[in-house]
C-alpha cells in the first residue's frame, strides 16, 4: 500500500497575526519502491511535509495515511511510525549510544526483538552502509568523520527494516567521496531490502542520478511532479523557481545553444558522457 496525502494543508502559528501556510492543499501518493526526489527552494515546505510522513507534525487539515493507517490517530500511529525510516539532516542528532554498534542496535531493541536477532541486523546493517565491524563496532560515533557519522546513522534506521526511508538532505556538506559513499549506501539499502525512498536534497545531480520521480515544490504546492527528464530538462524553468539544473542538462543546454545537436533528454552526467564519446567517434 501506498503513502497518501489528501487535501494536506498546514500553517505555522495558525490563528495568530504570524500565521504562515507552508504546506497548502497537497494530494500525493507514493507508490511502493519509488525512489522519489523532493526539490524546491529553501522555505517551499520539504521539511514540513516530510515531517507529517511520520506524524512528527499533524495537518492544520487534511490527512496522511502510511498503508492505510491514519496518522492523526493516536491509537495506530505508532503502527505507521514502525514503517518509516528517518534520516534527519544533521547525523550528530541521531547518535548518541557509547558505541556504533550500540547506536544501531537501540532501535531493533527497543523493537522486543531477541539478542540474536538485534546483533544479526546490526551485522547486516553496518554491512550495508559500508562500516567495517571490526573497525567501528566499538568506536564511538562522535569520532566518526562526517560522512562516517552518516552512514552510522543510516545503519540505525536500516536496522528496524522500514518499510520507506525519508532523508532531509543526506549528503549536504559532504566532500564528494562522502557523498558518493552515502548515495551508494541508500542505493544498496534500497535494493536489499526493496523499499521507497523519499529523498529532500538541493544537490540536482544526487536526485538526477538516483531518483525516478521528481516532486517540485513551490509556496507550499506541488509545482511539477513526473520523470527526472522532464523536470530537469527544462533548465530555464528550474532557474525561475530558484533551482539549479544537474551539471549535465546545463551543460547539454549550453553545447545546444551553440549548434550541438544533443538529444533534449540528456540530464545525467552518464549520458551527456556516453554522448559525447558517441559524437567524438562520428557515431552521431
């Protein structure tokens, strides 16, 4: 079953002369196993919609249903929370445990799982993300490098086997090993344990390489929700909501605008370079 948004509305310090709608009349599903980009300028509502996904924050009206279950019911909530994974921003937030393997194992424990089963996830976890046991196992996690800290923060979410994984800008301040290192982790988490990923990010070309719908949002609407193609082929547009286009479709509008005949649909830095080698051998 799918995650369904119908007429989500929500406005910060309703009521008061201060009010402000950051969320306005939203209707959205995600099917499951969508990779999902979710893009716009900073103050568009990303954050404030993903943090209804898991009832973090309740409609001002409208609802949100994980599966079927309402989220504004108390009584099941918790049952829609079990399948959403949440990967906050800042890592340092997340962690907190002596160890890294104690971090991971917090949520399957706190799950009544048995021990056996607690350190069998926490293994598959930290193999996942890429954290060699023998080496962080017993590390704290404060002295993990950034990108490090991540990851462990990923392996602790990974480890309760949510059913969709929600991530507000995962890979932002990053060197780019980092940020392939953590992109990587999402795509095998997704791939192993087949389940939706619904990803915020200001990076186009993490959501250009990744994603397979991309959601715009603009003033608290969805402006364009389709394929990566369509979104980030039209550079001109994404500039006038205050984005940038991936490196890739820039780059493929600008050999364009001086006579290179490049497909419109070139928007990963994979195709532009396929098709450049294509052209360099005549074959195009």
């Amino acid at each position: 079953m799918p995650i369904v948004l119908e007429k989500l509305t929500y406005t910060y310090q309703n009521g008061s002369i201060n009010a402000f709608t950051a969320l306005n009349d939203i209707d959205l599903t995600i099917n499951d196993g969508e990779f999902v980009g979710l893009i716009g300028h900073t103050g568009s509502g990303k954050s404030t919609l993903i943090q209804h996904l898991n009832g973090l924050m309740q409609p001002t009206s409208g609802k949100v249903y994980v599966d079927g279950i309402d989220m504004s019911d108390k009584k099941v909530r918790k049952l829609g929370r079990q399948r959403i994974g949440m990967a906050f921003q800042y890592p340092d937030y997340q962690l907190f445990a002596e160890t890294v393997a104690k971090d991971i194992a917090f949520g399957p424990k706190n799950m009544g799982l048995t021990d056996e089963e607690v350190d069998r996830r926490v293994r598959e976890a930290m193999r996942i993300v890429g954290l060699n046991e023998t080496v962080f196992a017993d590390k704290s996690p404060f002295e993990l490098s950034g990108g490090e800290k991540r990851r462990a923060a990923l392996a602790g979410i990974i480890a309760m086997y949510p059913k969709y994984l929600v991530l507000d800008e995962p890979m932002a301040g990053l060197d780019p090993s980092g940020r392939r290192g953590v992109l990587e982790t999402i795509e095998r988490f997704r791939e192993e344990l087949n389940s939706t990923v619904i990803m915020v990010s200001h990076s186009m070309d993490d959501v250009a390489k990744s994603a397979e719908r991309v959601i715009v949002l603009q003033d608290g609407r969805i402006y364009r929700d389709g394929a990566p193609a369509d979104v980030f082929c039209d550079a001109e547009e994404l500039n006038r909501l205050g984005l940038d286009a991936p490196f890739a479709a820039r780059l493929a509008a600008e050999l364009r605008r001086r006579g290179c005949n490049v497909p419109s649909d070139i928007y990963t830095n994979e195709a532009l370079a396929c098709f450049i080698e294509h052209l360099v051998k005549g074959e195009v």
